[in-house]
C-alpha cells in the first residue's frame, strides 16, 4: 500500500513536498523503483520522475529543473520536491512502485498506486 501526503493550495512561485509512504509486506521498498505522476482533468496520467532502489533518477524534461525526486528506505518514503510551482502543475499527484528495475514512462507498468493527493496553484 502506498500512501501519498503533502498536497494541498499553493501561491504560483511555491514550493511544496509530496511524500509517500509504503506499507504491507508484499512489496519489498529497497528493492523497488518508485515514480511520482500526476493527472490533471480530462488529461492523461503523465510521469513526472521515478528513482531506482540504487538511487538512479528519471526526470521528465518538461518539469527538469524544478521538480526532484528522492527516497529514503530506512523510512520506506519517496518524495517529490516541487519548486516555483506553476498553474499548470494543478493536479492530482500519485505515487506508484514496482519491484523491476528500470525506471519507465507508462504508468500501467507500474504495480502499486496511492490514492492521490490533490495539488492546486493559484496565481
């Protein structure tokens, strides 16, 4: 189970930390690629990053610069800092995982989701 936080109204110019936390005993955190997405109404899910268990990091181009992701396992969270956020970053963001290496775009690769935590900017 992954379980997103964090999200929440932000001025344009902000800054804001979503966090993930994994439960259960089926999946194995240290060992997983993590990757934050987010989709906006009537738009697609879209991949933002996703990090490795070796801490190898995948960035989308469009968000490059201003959006990282990190992880700790000792904590079983991943996280995505988000910086001089953006009307266009309202959405809703979600965590998913899963336990092959290679960090990749398509969500439906991807086994295990969080529920979302809703991020809106206002200018």
């Amino acid at each position: 189970q992954l379980v997103e936080s964090g999200g929440g109204t932000v001025q344009a110019g902000d800054s804001l930390r979503l966090s993930c936390v994994a439960s259960g005993g089926d999946f194995d955190f240290s060992d997983s690629t993590m990757a934050w997405f987010r989709q906006a109404p009537g738009e697609e899910r879209e991949f933002l990053a996703g990090i490795n268990f070796a801490g190898g990091v995948t960035v989308n181009p469009p968000v490059e610069g201003r959006f990282m992701i990190y992880r700790s396992n000792a904590k079983k969270s991943v996280y995505l800092q988000m910086n001089r956020l953006e009307r266009e970053d309202t959405a809703v963001y979600y965590c998913a995982g899963k336990s092959s290496t290679p960090i990749v775009f398509r969500s439906t690769d991807y086994t295990y989701w969080g529920q979302g935590t809703q991020v809106t900017v206002s200018s």
